[in-house]
C-alpha cells in the first residue's frame, strides 16, 4: 500500500512541473517566477495580448484613449461614407436624366423641322427668350431653359387628378393619389410639351423633396404659376424661387455629405496618428 502511495504522489509532482513548465510559453520575456530564482522564457503572443500581464505595453491615457477614436471613428466613417457614397450617383441621377433630355432636344431642334408634330422647344437663342433664375439652373441642368417651353408647360400640365387617375406607376405613394415624376413627365409628352421644361417644371413643384409630390401642392403651385404669369411666354416670379429651392436641397444634401466625410477622415487621420505614430 505503502509503494502504491508513493507512486501516486510522484506522478502528482511530475504533473505539476510539466503543468508549470507549459505555462511558461504563454508569458511574455522576461518574466519573473515566485521565488528567488529568475527565468526568460518566450512568448508565444505578444505582450499586448495578454490580458492582466505585468509586462505588457505601458499606454499612457492619452495614447489609449486616441487609439478608441481612431477605431471608432475608422468603423463608424467606413459605414456611414459607404452608405453616403452610394448616394452621391442618386444625388446627380436628375441632373443627368435633365441633361440628356437637354441633349436631345438640342440634337432633335437641329435635324428636325420645327413644324415638326412631336414635342420640340419653342425658345429662342436670345437672353430674353430664357429663364432668369440664377447662374445655378444653368450649371445644373447644362441648358437654358426657354421661358417659352416653361410658360407652355406650365399652361398645359394637367390636373393632379388627371394624372393620378391614370397613372401606370408601381409606387404606394403613387397609388395614394401622389404625382410621381414619370407619370407627369409621361403626360407631359402626350401634350407635346417640352420634355426639359416639363422636366424643370416638376423640379419646381417638388422643390427637391422627393420624386413624389402631393396633389394638393401640385395643384397650389400650377395655379400660383399661371396667376403669376402677366403675359404668354412670361413666367412667374416664383417659380424661378421654388426652382432654386429645389437646387439648394440637391446642393445642400452634396455639400452636408462631403463636409461630413472631410471631417470624419480629419478625424480617422489625428487620432491615428496621436495613437500609433507618435
């Protein structure tokens, strides 16, 4: 009984030393044992990965703490400018619809006749013939807009009920009542309106808060315009302000964004450099 015992308690003892000799691989280098005698063992992680390690890394609080805002900053920017770089095509879809519109019409007035059936504008090339609403409606849509083809659209647009009654567009809010701007647009062309004007029209009318308007605003805002207009080819007053109402929301949404990206990355960049540089 005796032999059996002393057997056990060995393979005890030989137990704990190789328990004791494993756990050596996993301290950092110079690491002290209890005891008076000092060992060097290798690591194999890093010191800073070790949680509660006497000899990891010493931060000062204030590298901690630019580190934090570095990552969070990083992550937080990486979703949020993902999602705003999305938008940015949506932002200018308009614009490029309205200049391809532009585009052809220029195209169209030069191979067609102008007793042609189909929609074409009746502006002329003066400055008197076109719209004076500021030097953003030129670089937005890239064409004067005839006063002409507006005040035409403007006298020919439908009703909101007409339009909504028979509208072909999937969107709720369409089946709500709402104009939506391919439905306008569409009649727009069947009363051989011009297609830049019914365009610029709609924009005026929404003043850039959406591609859906209400029935009761879009009926408000026609009648505005045709009271407005003192004579045939003038065009009210303000219709030119709702027009660069709808600009400034299209401009103000892309300067918002790139100031917002600028100063995320402003921050991305001096907590990273206060955190792993200096």
């Amino acid at each position: 009984m005796a032999t059996h015992q002393i057997a056990f308690r060995r393979a005890i003892l030989i137990a704990l030393a190789l328990l004791s000799s494993s756990t050596d691989a996993f301290l950092p280098p110079s690491s002290t044992k209890v005891g008076s005698k000092s060992t060097t063992t290798l690591s194999a992680f890093p010191p800073e990965f070790i949680l509660g390690s006497p000899d990891s890394e010493a931060l000062s609080p204030l590298v901690e703490e630019a580190r934090g805002k570095f990552w969070f900053y990083f992550l937080a920017g990486s979703g949020a400018g993902g999602i705003g770089a999305a938008q940015l095509p949506a932002v200018f879809r308009d614009a490029s619809e309205a200049r391809a519109l532009s585009a052809a019409k220029r195209t169209g007035s030069s191979s067609s006749s102008s007793s042609s059936s189909s929609s074409t504008t009746r502006g002329g090339g003066d400055a008197t013939a076109t719209l004076d609403a500021g030097p953003f409606v030129r670089l937005y849509y890239d064409s004067e807009i005839s006063a002409r083809d507006l005040s035409e659209a403007i006298g020919r647009a439908p009703p909101a009920e007409y339009i909504s009654g028979r509208s072909t567009s999937k969107n709720f809010m369409a089946s709500r009542g709402y104009i939506e701007r391919s439905d306008f647009v569409k009649e727009m062309v069947a009363k051989k309106c011009d297609p830049l004007a019914s365009y610029v029209l709609f924009d005026a009318i929404s003043s850039g808060k959406g591609g859906v308007v209400s029935p009761v605003v879009y009926d408000d805002k026609l009648r505005t315009y045709r009271d407005g207009s003192s004579a045939p080819g003038v065009v009210a007053s303000s219709f030119a302000g709702d027009l660069n109402g709808f600009l400034a929301v299209k401009l103000g949404a892309f300067v918002g964004l790139v100031i917002c990206l600028l100063v995320d990355f402003g921050l991305v960049a001096k907590n990273g450099i206060q955190g792993f540089l200096l």
